[in-house]
C-alpha cells in the first residue's frame, strides 16, 4: 500500500506556531482531562468501596509492566527519526499488534498466579480481563504515533479528551447495575476502543500486509533503548503498590491509591502529554542548540509556575483537603497525601528530562537512568514499609530529592542544555513554592477559622502570590511571568 508524499512529514510553516497551537491544545485538553479524573477520583470514591479501587490497584502494576513491551519504543522512534516511510511504518504497526496479542495471552495465562500472590480470587479474572485493553492500544499505537508526528496537536487532544470523558461517563454508569471494581474496568476498556477507533478515523494512513524492511532493525534498536528505560521505570512506578497490598493489604493500598491518584497522578498527567508537542519540536532543533535550549526552558518555567503553587497549597492543606474532596472516610489518606505532595514538588521539573534524552536520540543514557531511579526508588519503599502505606509514601518523596541533582548533572553531560541553565530557570519556582508550604503551613490555624471552601481558596491564592512574589527576585522568574502574561493574552508563545 503506497502512501501519499509527505504523508508523514510534518505540514510546513512555523515551528514556533505549530509548539505555541499544540501546547495550547494541549493545555486546554489536559485542563478538561484533569476536571474528569478528579471528578472520577471524587465521585466514584463516593460510589466504590477503598476495597473495590484496592483490587484494580492490585492488578495495575501487572497490567502496567505487560505494557512495557506493548510499545517496545517504536511510537517514539516513527516520532523521532528524521525521515519515516510507509514501508517502515507498516513494519512497526505490526510489531505492535503481534506483541500486543502475545501479551494479551501472558495477561490470561498468569492471572491465576497473581490472584495467588496477593491471596484474592477477585484478582485473576481482572487481570485476565485487562489484557483486552492492551490489544485495543496495540491497534492504534501507530497512528497516534503518525499524528504526533505530523503536530497534528488538536486532533490528538480532542481524542484525548473524548476517551477521559468516556472513562468518566461509563464508569459512573456501570455503577448504576454493579457498584464493583468492574465499573472502573468497564471505563477503562470503553475509552480505550473509543480512542483508537477515534485515532484510525484522523489518521491518514492504513496497513498493509505485514512485510519486513531494510532499515528496521535500527528502529527497533531505538525503541530498545526507550523500553529499557521504561522497563526500569516500572518498578519505581508500582513496586510501591505491590508492597503494600502484599504486606498491608488492600484497604491500605486503597488510601494510598487515593492519595497517589489525586495528586502524583495528575502531575504526571500533565507533563506526559505535553511530550507529544516537545519531543518531536525539540528534535528538529538539535542542531540548533540556542533555539533548543531556549525552547526547552521556556515552557518547563512556564511549568513549573503553573503548577508547583498549587502543589504546594494541596499539600499544606492536605488534612482539610482529602476528606473535602474525597469525603470523611478517606481521612486516613491525608497523610499519605501530604508525603507524596513533597515528592510533587520535585516531579514536575524531574519528569521532562525524558524529553531531552528522546530527542537527542540519547535512548542508552535514558535506559541507565532509568536504572538508577529505578534501585534508589526500590531501596526507599523497602525502608518505608515497615510505617506502612505513608512510610512508603515518605520513602518516596525522600528518593525524589535525592536523584534531583544527579538526573541534571547527567544530562547536562552531553547537548546543549548544561546544569547551570536548569538551575537558573528553575530556582524561583522550587524555592518559591517550597517556601510557599512553609507559609501556609504556618498560617493555617488562622485559615481554619473560617469555613473549609474558603479557607482552601484563601491557602490557594496565598501559596500562588509567594511564589510569584520570590520569582520577581530573579531576572529568570522575571522574563516567565512577563512570557506567561503574554501567553494569556495571545494564546501563543512570541
């Protein structure tokens, strides 16, 4: 099946328009992706059992180390290599499919086994189950890849936004017939058919017959590198909840679920799909180092100014507000919730350091990396457990200041970003929000006077205005506010 020139290749015109469109898209889509799953948090917290979001827990990090392998990198390398033909494409897609199926089958055949290790019957069938939404996502894998890479920002957004909202709706509805664990399945699986389905109908490419292609082995190589990274990344991203529900069961994995879920989650929610508009911008300016240097720092202030303020209000506040929004019998979550909250101010600098190693096309450095996160984080949750699900939470956190200085130190090594320019774009706003904790914290009996809606507003505004305030003291804080103004009133980056 032969396809269109230029197919492939992004349209032409400003790259500075396309990056401004797309994180614009990309914010607007994220901000409606977020309002659904922390209503989702919110609602089914209210519908749902700690014991029912317990069992998915249990069965997420199975479902979540399967899909290591699912992608195996190959979206990543159609995004980033210069120049990708149909052939190529079409070698990919395949990969896809046929590991998703194998996979699929591995899900159904170890299911028995995980229900044994965690000592629940419920286990099993879900995990077996779970296996269909990583066939789903193997369909489509390509032609998500395919519109990332022609910055078609908007077309992925709107499909982004439909499959949250589709989580939400359905599995609210599937609560009507049966308040059980299978309502979040239920969601799940429906927006996942719902975006694939969504990403075949915008793409402008369809399949051939599975053929191999000269060239293909490089590809593979890449995603290689990606997928030792994300191999790696597993373990500091769900040994935590297999921990837990070994050794402390599911109504402790389902507070600290809770807790991970309305605010580690979200963080990651947002720096994820930005990826898709910085990865492939930043790797048509790798040899252009000013141009990428200033890119990258650009919107990771731009970031780190939206978002650490409210981290650090939510979790100064965190014991007004969990059993605020989730409602009093999460109460047992706050805690927890505060802990991670210290590990949210680091994350939203930490995580966009993938985007350097993709586009650089560093996928060895990435993968060691990945490694060493993954030991640190592996050693601080064993030295948590014995405190349960906070211990854990604390061990978190605590890892997460300690790789800070080594992650920049490391990637500073090689391109053009260097140590020096991390620190002076990201100082204002680390220091002002950890100072903006402390205030708040110090301030909070005052704020406890009044009622809990205002008094989390009040402890909102107050941790916004200390940061801004700190970064008016630094000419780099200076030069993001006057951009993050500009960006309000357009709409787009100048």
């Amino acid at each position: 099946m032969s396809a269109e020139p230029g197919i492939f290749d992004p349209p032409r015109g400003s790259l500075r328009k396309s990056v401004g469109r797309g994180v614009v898209a990309t914010a607007l889509a994220q901000s409606v992706k977020l309002a659904a799953q922390v209503a989702s948090v919110v609602v089914l917290s209210r519908l749902l059992a700690p014991e029912d979001f317990g069992v998915v827990a249990m069965c997420a990090p199975v479902l979540a180390f399967v899909a290591l392998f699912q992608d195996f990198g190959l979206t990543q390398a159609t995004v980033q290599k210069s120049e990708v033909t149909q052939q190529e494409v079409n070698y990919l897609f395949w990969i896809n499919v046929g590991i998703s199926i194998g996979l699929a089958g591995l899900l159904a055949a170890a299911s028995p086994l995980v229900a044994l290790f965690y000592g629940d019957p419920k286990v099993g069938p879900l995990t077996a189950a779970m296996g269909l939404q990583i066939i789903v996502y193997g369909l489509g894998a390509q032609h998500f890849a395919l519109l990332t890479r022609r910055m078609e920002f908007g077309r992925v957004a709107t499909i982004e936004v439909a499959g949250a909202l589709t989580v939400f709706l359905v599995s609210i509805a599937w609560t009507m017939m049966d308040r059980s664990y299978w309502a979040l399945y239920a969601g799940a699986l429906t927006g996942a058919v719902l975006t694939t389905s969504c990403a075949w109908a915008s793409s402008l490419w369809r399949p051939g017959p599975p053929r191999r292609v000269a060239g293909g082995s490089g590809l593979v190589r890449f995603g290689a590198g990606v997928t030792g990274f994300n191999f790696a990344n597993f373990f500091s991203r769900n040994l935590d909840n297999v921990l837990i529900g070994k050794f402390w069961g599911g109504a402790q994995l389902g507070l600290y679920d809770r807790a991970y879920k309305l605010l580690i989650f979200p963080l990651n929610q947002t720096a994820n799909p930005l990826a898709k508009v910085m990865i492939p911008a930043l790797a048509r300016l790798q040899h252009e180092p000013d141009r990428y240097r200033r890119a990258y720092l650009q919107v990771i202030q731009l970031l780190l100014l939206a978002v650490l303020p409210g981290v650090a209000f939510a979790t100064a506040m965190a014991d007004v507000l969990v059993p605020f929004v989730l409602g009093p019998k999460w109460q047992g979550s706050s805690e927890i919730f505060a802990a991670l909250g210290f590990a949210g101010l680091l994350q939203p600098l930490n995580n966009p350091g993938g985007w350097l190693f993709i586009s650089q096309g560093r996928s060895g450095d990435f993968m060691r990396w990945g490694i060493v996160a993954a030991i640190t984080s592996v050693l601080a949750f064993i030295i948590g457990l014995p405190y349960g699900a906070w211990g854990v939470a604390v061990g978190y956190a605590a890892s997460e200041y300690f790789r800070t200085p080594i992650l920049w130190v490391y990637v500073g090594r090689k391109g053009p970003l260097r140590v020096a320019d991390i620190v002076r774009a990201a100082s204002p706003f680390v220091l002002g929000s950890h100072l903006a904790l402390a205030l708040v914290l110090l301030a909070k009996d005052s704020l406890l006077a009044h009622q809990p809606v205002a008094a989390l507003l009040a402890a909102a505004i107050a941790s916004y205005m200390v940061v801004v305030a700190v970064a008016l003291l630094f000419p780099a804080g200076r030069e993001t506010l006057r951009e993050g103004l500009q960006l309000f009133r357009t709409g787009f980056f100048h």
